[in-house]
C-alpha cells in the first residue's frame, strides 16, 4: 500500500495557525522523516507524508482505501473513477487516490476557507482536475450535486469527535445516493462507541436508503467493545467482503468486515434518525 520516499522539506510548516473555524496545528512526526500529524481545534485531523502520497498512517485511512479500491475494481475498472470528499483537512486520501490512480478526479468539500488555502501551500498534491478543493458546507454540497454525477461520495466530517447529526440523517443519506451514479459507494468515517448505540442509529438511518450496508474496523470495534473508527459502506450493488479481505491483507491492516446479518443484528428495532422539523 505505502511506497514511495519521503523527500526533504523545502521549508518549515511545522507550528500554529489560525483558520476560518479555529485553530490548525501542524505537528512532525518524529518516527518518520517527512511526516506531520494535521491537528483541528486540537484534535487530529490528517497524517500526511511529503513525497509519499501512498503511504496512510491512520488505520481507518487504509481501511477505507481498500474498500474503495477493492468496490471500484470489482464493479467499474479504475480509469476516470470522480471521487467527492466531504471534509478535506490535509486531502490525504485525495492526495492518495490521485496517485494511486492518475485518471480519477478527486473533488474535496472542505468548510475551512483559510485551511483549504493552507494546505495548498504546506502539502504537495496535483492540481485540479486531479485534486480540486471547494470551500462549502458538506450537507449543502451533497444536496448541490448533479444526480449520478460522481462514482465515489466519502463523508469524514467532524467537529471535535463528534459527527454533525445533519450528516447522519436519512435525508443526507438520501441526498448522498442520488449524487451516486447507479451502482456507486458512499463511505463515512464513523466514531463507533462501545456498545455501538450511535452506529445502530447510523446503521438503522443508512439502511433506509442503501440496501447494502457493510462496515469495516478492528475485530474489538465491530464488537462493541472498544472505541474507534469504523468505516461504513453503502450501494445499490453488492459490496463483496471477500475482495476487501483481499485488500486488507495486502495493506497488512488489522481488520475485518461484517454486512448482512451483522449489520440486521446491529440494528435490531433501531430507529433511523430524520432530520429535525
């Protein structure tokens, strides 16, 4: 999954910034040459590598990568894959799209006028069309959105650890599968607790719009029983685990995936949420 050299920096982005919503801190990493951690309002955002666009340091980063991957090879073939990312922060996984397949358009909705500038300049990505940031809401955005114009819609918004609940609703959910072209994946980030009380109420909202549901995190995370992030897949297609298990394996990544009669017992008599009147 990662290869690639991390070259020298040209200059220092290491420190403090003020932006649009807050604050933004850039942070080295220093058990990688080349490394920085993107920190939000103090909490962090994006892992970035400069010169080595493949490489994700966050687990969650390299799950969802190869579930889109694994989706997008088995139901489309890579070439001209559009790519919509609600919540750009360091455009790490654009970043890595857009290097791992030259042809995609990676579009990134990003709320932060001052940060979408800033990591232009701190962090080397392709121009558009390869890369294109648009400073938006991400919920006006998604409903913004030509219908079928995009094959792959990722949601990774937060605000401090908490997902907005107008980004959980079956009203987005709805808006996020007409911006799908027929067959597409929408993917979310998720903050699963233990318990899972917050991922039935996702789950429940999401199965009301996809009828395929599957989500992918560590064995202790799908089991309610550790907090973390989970991704959470949706389409109208099948979303085939095993290709995915391929993937993981490749990547090394310490994860499983459950759909299906998981995500039914999840759920249970869980009510979707709606927007508020």
């Amino acid at each position: 999954m990662g290869k690639g050299k991390p070259r020298a920096q040209k200059r220092r982005i290491e420190g403090e910034y003020e932006i649009s919503t807050g604050t933004a801190r850039v942070l080295p990493d220093p058990e990688r040459d080349g490394a920085y951690i993107l920190e939000i309002n103090k909490v962090p955002s994006s892992p970035i590598v400069l010169g080595a666009p493949r490489v994700l340091l966050f687990e969650y980063m390299v799950w969802a990568s190869c579930a889109i991957e694994a989706f997008v090879e088995t139901h489309r073939g890579t070439q001209d894959v559009h790519l919509t990312h609600l919540g750009g922060a360091a455009c790490t996984l654009p970043r890595y799209f857009a290097d791992l397949w030259p042809t995609s358009r990676n579009e990134v909705v990003e709320l932060d006028e001052k940060l979408a500038a800033y990591v232009r300049e701190w962090f080397e990505f392709p121009e558009p069309p390869a890369v294109s940031i648009t400073v938006a809401e991400a919920r006006s955005a998604t409903h913004a959105m030509a219908p079928g114009s995009t094959d792959v819609l990722v949601r990774d918004v937060f605000v401090g650890g908490d997902i907005p609940e107008h980004l959980c609703t079956v009203e987005f959910f709805a808006a996020a599968h007409r911006a799908l072209a027929p067959g597409g994946l929408y993917v979310a980030n998720h903050a699963a607790f233990p318990g899972l009380q917050t991922t039935r109420r996702e789950l429940a909202s999401m199965r009301e719009v996809f009828p395929h549901v599957t989500a992918v995190a560590d064995p202790e995370i799908l089991a309610g029983r550790m907090y973390g992030n989970m991704v959470l897949l949706g389409s109208d297609s099948p979303i085939e685990e095993e290709p995915i298990l391929a993937q993981l394996r490749d990547a090394r990544a310490h994860a499983t995936t459950k759909g299906g009669n998981w995500v039914d017992t999840v759920m249970g008599a869980t009510r979707p949420r709606h927007d508020k009147a």
